[in-house]
C-alpha cells in the first residue's frame, strides 16, 4: 500500500521563521520526513497518502510566503508521488488558504485534494494503518517509525551506492 504520514499543522508557526536558516532548516525537516517514510525506489513508485491534520488552526498557523515556498518545494523538487493529501478536520480558514493557493497548485495536486472528518478516516484507510490519535488502532508513534525509515533510507542509499561502484567498476565506459 501507501506510505504516508501526518502533520499537525496548528503545530506550525511560521512567525518564528525569520531568517533563511529557518526556512532551511524547515525545508530540510520536510524532506527528512518524506525520506524516512518513502526509505525505498518502492516506495517511492507506490506514492505516498499524506494526513494533515487541521483541527485548530488559525491565522497564526499560515503564512503566504511559507505555503508559496513548500508547495513549491513539494511540486517541484521532491522526488515522490503523492498520491492523496486528506486534510483533517479542516475549519473555515481552510477554504480562504485554498483559494489563496490554488494560483500556485498544479491541477494535478489540486485533485489529490480530499477533506474529511477524523472520524470518517477509517473509510479511507484500515484502522490497523492509521496511528491511534487519527483514531487508528496502530501502536507506534510518528518518531520511532520515522526513525526506522531513516535506517531503510540510510541502506537503501549504501545498497545503490554500492551497485552503481559495481558496474562503473566492472564494465568498460564506451567513448
């Protein structure tokens, strides 16, 4: 199946983003969290379903220059296929961003699009996939899985590094 994972977006405070560096180290947090949940080429080619939770947010929570720099980000410099985006519990403020963001969507994530209620989650992925608070059944918090994917990646990267030696190695380069 998919892989994927969630975020918290009232968690998100781009006021305290002031600097390039913060704006680094943001990007850099994104891609080490869709790395670590896309470890694998597999992976990778079955795409990713993305859970994005927006019970709670606020003006605080947004910002144009950063939904601007990572809807860039995620378009158009990220390897992945993203499959689905299902924004949680979104509030008014939701439809406003959107209509702000739809200039800068391709159409092609516009329709990977979907908002649903916390509750209705189960209608779209199994209980066992689904972390226990996006009301799953399943055990492990978001840290220890994100580590795990980061040692597949890590080996993963090695394995390729490894075959790519291999045959620069073994077989003549033709002129």
């Amino acid at each position: 199946g998919l892989t994927g994972y969630g975020i918290r977006y009232r968690d998100l405070d781009p006021s305290v983003m002031v600097t390039n560096y913060d704006w680094r180290m943001l990007m850099k947090a994104l891609v080490n969290n869709i790395n670590a949940f896309s470890p694998t080429l597999a992976h990778i080619r079955r795409g990713q379903a993305n859970l994005v939770d927006m019970k709670d947010i606020g003006w605080k929570n947004f910002s144009p220059t950063m939904e601007k720099r990572l809807t860039g980000m995620v378009q158009d410099c990220i390897p992945m296929k993203l499959k689905q985006v299902y924004v949680i519990d979104p509030p008014f403020i939701f439809r406003a961003m959107l209509t702000i963001l739809k200039p800068f969507l391709k159409k092609k994530l516009r329709d990977r699009l979907a908002s649903t209620p916390k509750e209705k989650l189960t209608e779209h992925f199994d209980p066992n996939q689904l972390p226990e608070e996006m009301g799953g059944e399943y055990p492990e918090n978001f840290w220890s899985l994100r580590e795990k994917g980061l040692k597949v990646r890590e080996q993963a990267v090695k394995d390729f590094e490894n075959q790519m030696h291999e045959i620069l190695m073994t077989k003549p380069i033709k002129s």
